[in-house]
C-alpha cells in the first residue's frame, strides 16, 4: 500500500495548507525519548514506595505498576496539552499533534489518544501502533484513528532577512504605541510565523490566492487590534500584513513628523 508523506488540509474558513506527515521512524524516536522521560520520573517519585514494602512487598510491587501507568499517560495528556500538541520527543524531533480536520486541538482528542497507547503499545514495543502506522495512508496509529488527530512534521526552515523584507517602507502603524503593544501582547507566535511565510513566498502563489491569503491573515490582526481608520484607510491587505510583521518583530523604526 502507498502512503502519502503529506497531507492536505482545509480549514473551515476555507484555506487549503499541506503538512508533512512523521514516520513510523521518528515517531518511535520520539517515543522513545518520552519512554526515557517517563522512566525518569517513575523512578523519582517511586523512590517513595519502599515505605509501602514496610507493609507489603505485593504493595509495593502493585504500587509501582500504578504510579508507571499514571505518569506514563499523565505525561503525554499533560505536555500535549499545554504544550499544543507536544512532548519533549516530538519538541526535540519537531513533531506536533494535530487535529486531522486542520480545527483547534480539543482535551477530548489528546485524552483519547493517550488512553489508547496501552494498545498501540501491544503486545510489546508499540507492535500494534507502529504496524497500524505502516498501514494507514495517513501514518496513524490506533490511538490517532480513535482521536482524530495526526502527528506532522515541521522541518527546520531558514530564517528570513525581515530587515530586507521590511527595509524602506513606511508604517503608519507605529505611531501608535498603545496599539502596537495590544498587537504585540495578543498576537500568536504562530501567527507570526504564517505572516511572515505568507510575505516571503508571495511572488509564488497566484495572483487571486494572493488577494485571498493576505485577506484572511490581514482579517486575523484585525480582530486582535483595531487601528484608526486614517492609518490604514489606504492599505492593501498585503500592506497591511507587512506593517503587522513590521510591529511584531520590534522594528519600531518611528515615522517621520511634519515640521
């Protein structure tokens, strides 16, 4: 059976991406990272149960496997959680949990898919979720298929020069310090970071998928901080976008005031 490497997404505001899917390879690196991870903190905190063997070693044992369990899905649902979609393997390996539909990752999923590692894991080395990974065109293991969720790759890319990009145009936007800052503070880190893809790799897209990404992004920032009507009346929303990346990335280059 072929599988895909990518997959295609479109959110329901209607934008298409594609994601490059992670192996069965360096998932399994990831877990084993995690594996390490877990191993670690079972160990710390079942330095406490020798005090339970004072009663019974039987205890002590059954107390062991509960306390390896517990940490081993507290740690996924947790760090996956609250690091959106992420542990410490996939951190490392650049890996992160999505919802396979492109909508925002809900606990639900992440519980689901967490709770379903004790079969994956079966019978031994995660033979079930790794085979499952071979087979399905997505690379999903059964806890992935319960969830609805997919686990993508995000390849180091380089750094764009934002001197370059931004270099020479004015930005109405800075005279508005409260602004900026409200900008700054909602803003996410992610949505930066679409920004200033969009605007490196806009001579690549065609003309009407253009007007429609830079439209959508621009639509975004404005929801997070409304600037007067005066500076930005005039505005593409590919003008718009840039002045945005312009605030974002701290450039406060200070527009020029009429004598």
């Amino acid at each position: 059976m072929s599988r895909s490497r990518t997959i295609e997404i479109e959110t329901p505001e209607g934008v298409r991406f594609s994601l490059l899917l992670a192996g069965p390879l360096v998932r399994f690196m990831a877990w084993a990272i995690d594996g390490c991870a877990i191993l670690g903190i079972s160990q710390t905190v079942g330095r406490l149960l020798p005090l339970a063997g004072i009663i019974s070693a039987d205890l002590a044992q059954a107390a062991y496997v509960v306390l390896y369990f517990a940490v081993s899905i507290g740690y996924g649902m947790i760090l996956e959680w609250r690091w959106r979609g992420q542990t410490i393997g996939k951190r490392l390996l650049r890996l992160r949990v999505m919802d396979d539909q492109g909508l925002h990752l809900r606990f639900s999923q992440v519980a689901i898919r967490n709770l379903m590692r004790a079969v994956d894991a079966a019978p031994a080395l995660y033979m079930a979720g790794g085979l499952a990974c071979l087979l399905s065109d997505h690379a999903r293991r059964l806890g992935d298929v319960a969830a609805g969720t997919i686990v993508v790759r995000h390849p180091k890319l380089p750094h764009p020069d934002l001197a370059q990009l931004l270099e020479g145009k004015f930005n109405s936007m800075l005279a508005y310090d409260h602004l900026v800052r409200r900008l700054r503070q909602r803003a996410s880190p992610e949505a930066a970071g679409i920004a200033i893809q969009a605007l490196v790799r806009r001579d690549q897209l065609e003309p009407e998928a253009r007007v429609e990404v830079f439209r959508q992004i621009a639509s975004y920032f404005r929801s997070l901080a409304e600037f007067p009507e005066e500076a930005v009346a005039q505005m593409t929303d590919e003008q718009y976008v840039r002045d945005v990346v312009e605030v974002l990335s701290g450039r406060m280059r200070r527009p020029a005031t009429s004598a």
